[in-house]
C-alpha cells in the first residue's frame, strides 16, 4: 500500500524526489503520512481539500482489497 500511495502522489507533484511516506499504526488502520515539498503542498491538498479527500477515498477502497483499514494524512 505505501508504493500505492507513492505512486498516486507522485501523479501530483512536481518534485517526485521529495516525497517521504512514513506508514503509522492507529488502532486496526494503518495510517501513512504524507511529507511533500513546500511548493507541492497545495497540489497535494487541492481546492477546499477535494484532492486530498480523493486520495483518502481511492486508499481507503484499494486497501480493502486486501483486507485492511488504511488511510492518508497530508503533513505541512
């Protein structure tokens, strides 16, 4: 699931090379925070935060797939 998350930030972002994932436990979810470059955070976080949410959204879905809770935090 983190490469997943990679993968899709990456999409976002104009510096790909910046991008730390840092998979957190909370309770049964697994959380993965997101670090981006500065210029990055508001491609990441979008208008009213719907990027953001579309992302939690896919990553969520994708991680039922195989049986777990995952989600993302976008860190500034």
């Amino acid at each position: 699931m983190e490469e997943f998350v990679r993968y899709l930030v990456s999409l976002l972002v104009e510096e790909p090379d910046k991008i730390e994932i840092r998979p957190r436990t909370a309770g049964q979810t697994k959380v993965y925070q997101v670090f981006v470059a500065q210029r990055d955070l508001g491609k990441v976080i979008g208008r009213r935060g719907r990027t953001a949410g579309a992302l939690r959204l896919v990553v969520e879905a994708a991680s039922r797939k195989f049986d777990e809770r995952a989600t993302v935090d976008i860190i500034s």
